[in-house]
C-alpha cells in the first residue's frame, strides 16, 4: 500500500453536495482488479474511478470505472467527473480544447462549454423489449400500462430498461420494488416531460443549481427562485448493481437523450433534472449538434482533495 492523490467530486451540479458524489483514485498503477473493487466497495458510492496512463496514443488518460457490484465499461458522471479531476490535478490535453477519455468501452471525447464539461454520447444500441419483461418492469415499478408511453432496451456500454411515462409527477411519485428489479437483472430508467401547468411547481421544488446550457453557475440560487425550465424528470433503479437509486446518471441521461430525440419525444436542446427524490437538484445539459453528435453536460466541483492509501 502507499499514498496515491484522491479526490471526491460533486457531479452534475456546482453546489456541493447537490450531484452525483464520485470518488477518483488519481493514480491507479500497479492496483489489480480486486483491489480496485474492495476500494470501491468500501466508498460505497454508486461509481469509483482509478485514473491511470492511456494505451491508445490519441486518448489523454485512461479509467477504470467501478460500482460497488462490478466494474462498468462506461458511465457519464464518471467520464465528466474524473475528466474534472484530472484537470484541476494538472493534466494538459493532448489537443487544445478537447479532452480524450479511454475506458473499456472505447475513447470518449469531452469539450468545455464555459466552465461546464460535456462528453459525446457513446453510439447507442437500443430494441423494443419483449411485452412480457416490459409487463415485469411496470409492475416493478408500480406502473399501470396506460402510464408507459414508449420503452426500449437502451445500450451504450451499461445496459438501461428505459421508460418514458405520461408525466414527471408519475416519475417522482414511483416506489420501486428493488427485489423484484434485482431479480429480474434490470436497471430501470424512467422519464417523464412535466405537464405545463405543473412545471412551474416542479421548477419551485428541485432548483438550487438550475443553469441554462453553456449559461454561467449560479451557486446562490434557492427553492424560491425561479429557475430554468426543466424539460425531463428522470429517475434511474440500478439494484441489480448494488445501487438502489442512482443520484444523477450521466449514461442513462446520454441514450436517453438519443432514443427520445430521434424518435421526436424531446426537442434536440433540453435540460432534465434528477435526483429530487433524494434530496439533491442534479441538472443535465443534453445538446445535439448539426453533425447530429448527442453532447451530455454538467458542471462538477471538488468537495474532498487529498489522498488515500491503497
């Protein structure tokens, strides 16, 4: 064991302690596999990510990504986490403006926008689930069929059951049946588009950090201001992961993003919230650009730096 730079960073959000907490070991060399997963077990948050030089000449850094259940090929407040962490520890990208990601699921590229980072969507892989396992994760979820809108097996590295349901209000009232989705090997992603007349009471509930696209960090906002419109309430059960309820999901925001707009659910720029069920104001900042490239972004702040000895 020895001393290796440690920090935890607050993803999806400027105030901390209102994102997606991630931890990222800065220096990964020389760990093994079942060192990086006891480590991760032992942060018990929901991703744990070890940094450690790239193997592909183009990428700047390379990380590992790890659940308390397993090691992920991909994961998005990860990716815009430890990129934040890597930065603010020193690291120069290879080319001017662009940061290069590798990890198991390949190189992912992240830009700037403001202080913001944003990732490129991984391409995403999705299918019409079978009636009968969409029927299984409804009633995990306590969702009557009329409440489903559309639902599809949404894969961009980690695999997601997502369902987009009738409204934001059904998203946030859910009590999922963990057991049942855990049995069932599903994490479930749900999502749902506030109804006008509710949204400004959705705004009120959930947003201390709300920031428009590419907009400047308002760390000073409260549950009284008016905040931007929320666009997409999400919500993402990952049990079968050893992770209940995830705070603010970055891959599942990402093949959201792509199912939704292609298909003409979502307008090709919006904001989604999640996290409000625990207690946290998560904001994700979904752009698509003319070359039709998905770009999923966040703001992220360091709230613990130091080391750790592993």
């Amino acid at each position: 064991m020895k001393p290796r730079p440690f920090k935890q960073v607050d993803v999806f959000t400027a105030t901390p302690y209102f994102g997606n907490p991630l931890a990222v070991v800065l220096d990964g060399g020389g760990l093994d596999d079942a060192e990086m997963q006891r480590f991760a077990q032992w942060t018990n948050l929901s991703e744990t990510t070890f940094l450690l030089p790239p193997t592909q000449p183009t990428a700047d850094y390379r990380v590992r990504i790890f659940t308390p259940g397993g090691e992920l090929p991909f994961a998005g407040h990860p990716t815009i986490g430890s990129c934040h962490a890597w930065l603010q520890a020193g690291g120069k990208p290879k080319a001017a403006g662009r940061i290069v990601q590798q990890c198991a699921a390949g190189l992912v590229p992240l830009r700037h926008e403001g202080e913001r980072l944003a990732f490129s969507a991984p391409p995403l892989k999705r299918s019409a689930p079978s009636p009968t396992l969409l029927a299984k994760v409804a009633g995990a979820l306590g969702l009557k069929a009329q409440q489903v809108v559309a639902a599809q097996v949404l894969d961009n590295g980690p695999v997601w059951f997502g369902l987009l349901l009738s409204d934001a209000d059904t998203v946030l009232r859910l009590v999922p049946d963990h057991r049942m989705l855990k049995e069932l090997g599903v994490k479930a992603g749900v999502a749902g588009m506030p109804v006008a007349e509710g949204s400004s009471m959705l705004i009120g509930r959930s947003n201390r950090e709300a920031r428009a696209f590419g907009g400047k960090a308002t760390a000073t906002a409260t549950e009284e201001d008016d905040g931007p419109k929320i666009d997409l309430e999400v919500r993402a059960f990952a049990a079968p992961i050893g992770v209940e309820e995830d705070p603010v999901t970055g891959s599942l925001n990402a093949s959201l993003a792509e199912w939704l707009i292609a298909d003409g659910h979502m307008p090709e720029r919006y904001l989604a919230a999640q996290g409000q069920c625990l207690g946290r104001a998560g904001r994700v900042h979904i752009e698509r650009d003319g070359d039709g490239q998905v770009w999923v972004g966040g703001d992220a702040v360091t709230c613990v730096d130091g080391q750790v000895t592993l």
